[in-house]
C-alpha cells in the first residue's frame, strides 16, 4: 500500500517537472490555432533590396514628370503698364507762330528774299527791335507795283501798331471788305486799314509830316489819323531784303 502511494506520487512529480523546465515566456504563450494548409511556422523574410531600387527609380521619374509638366505650363504674361491703361494720345502743342516769323537783328537784320516778293501787292510779316524803346514791334513788307524788285523803293515796310494808340493796321486785299467794313468808295487796290478809327491808308501815295520836312509814305485817303503809319527802312543787299530801322 506504501509503494502504491509512493508511486503514484513519483509519477505526478514526473508528470510535472517537465513543465517547470519551460521558460515562464513559453508557459504563458498562447499557441496559434492550426489552419489546415496552411504551415503553423511564420518566418519572417528579408526585404528584397531591387524591390527598393526600383521604387525609388519610379519616385525619382514622378517627380521628373512632375516638373516637366510644372515647367512647360503655359505662363500667363502680366500685362504691362501700358497694356493695363489706355493711351491717351496728346496732340504735340501748337507751334508759336511768332517764331515762324522772320526777327531783323543787328546781325541778322534779313527778313525775306525777293524772289518770294515778286509778285505785286504780295506781303510778309517781320519783327524788329526798336532801339529807342528796345521792343520788337511788328512789321509788315508790301512789294509795291511799282519799282524794280531789286531795289528798295520796290518795296514798302512799316510798323503795324497804329502811331497814336493800340489799334493794330491791317493790310486789306479784299476790295469789298474796304468797302463794307470802311465805307470806302470805289478802291483800285490793296490799302491799308486802321479798324479802330476806320482811316485808310494809301501804299501808292508819299505825304510831306508837317514841321518835319520829311517825305513818308502811305497817306492819309479817309480817316481821322494824324499821320501814316511809321515807316521801316528796308535795304537789297543781293537777293535778300533787309530791315534796317524803324522810324
């Protein structure tokens, strides 16, 4: 009977120590269920290095592509600033017609050439400095009818401010305006006017200046004027025509 429990108790201790040699990782680790087909043994395997290779060769080309694409988009211009506001053309400014007319000085005291004065009755505007005020005042020559072009007496100049106030003479061409405008009866040719006091003057005729003596042309046909308008010396050296001095 004491061998039967001694065995029996032998055999339990056997049946136990098997256990206790086992890590307490491996006691406590739950077996994975078996599937059929499938081995119960997992090993893990090694990445393949070419299978890294050839996904860094495809990033690399995406984003080659990528930046190809980015590169050749088509670019918008930014408009300039001439294309963002309308131009606005400005007309140049109008020349100064004082300085298309001809100035005599001391220098340069030329006003015309006598192949442009040919023509009778023909007319061109000029300055010249007065030397007793030091204004330049303006001028007007008339080739007379009369006269050869190359000498002065062909040609009549003067001053175009009226002598006794501010009224500026105009050389009157147009026969019918002599009469309408200065009730002038029957005119043969170009006079000129004073619009102010309405007196005309005649190229054609010379008058002697009371107390002076002196042979001025231009006289006084119609009006109430003292005198005729203040003569400018003229000269021909060759072919141009020289504005020496006012009166």
């Amino acid at each position: 009977m004491i061998e039967a429990v001694n065995f029996h108790s032998q055999s339990i201790e056997s049946e136990r120590r098997p256990m206790t040699d086992q890590p307490p990782s491996d006691r406590f680790k739950t077996e994975m269920p078996q599937i059929p087909g499938i081995s119960g043994s997992r090993s893990s395997t090694a990445p393949n290095p070419a299978v890294k290779l050839v996904i860094g060769l495809l990033a690399v080309l995406l984003v080659l592509f990528v930046g190809a694409r980015w590169a050749l988009r088509p670019r918008h211009r930014a408009p300039t600033i001439s294309e963002q506001q309308p131009q606005i053309e400005v007309p140049a400014p109008a020349p100064d017609p004082s300085t298309l007319i001809p100035h005599a000085t001391d220098l340069d005291p030329g006003i015309a050439k006598a192949e442009e004065m040919a023509k009778p009755w023909s007319a061109k505007e000029f300055f010249i400095r007065n030397h007793l005020t030091g204004d330049n005042v303006s001028g007007l020559l008339v080739r007379l009818p009369t006269g050869p072009p190359s000498q002065a007496g062909g040609y009549w100049a003067f001053e175009q401010k009226s002598p006794f106030g501010d009224c500026k003479l105009e050389y009157l061409t147009d026969l019918e305006k002599l009469k309408k405008d200065y009730g002038f009866s029957n005119p043969k040719h170009p006079m000129v006017g004073n619009p102010c006091s309405r007196t005309v003057f005649d190229p054609l005729k010379t008058t002697n200046l009371p107390g002076s003596g002196v042979w001025v042309r231009g006289s006084i046909v119609q009006g109430s004027d003292l005198r005729p308008p203040l003569g400018i010396e003229i000269k021909i050296e060759g072919k141009k025509i020289l504005a020496v001095r006012t009166e």
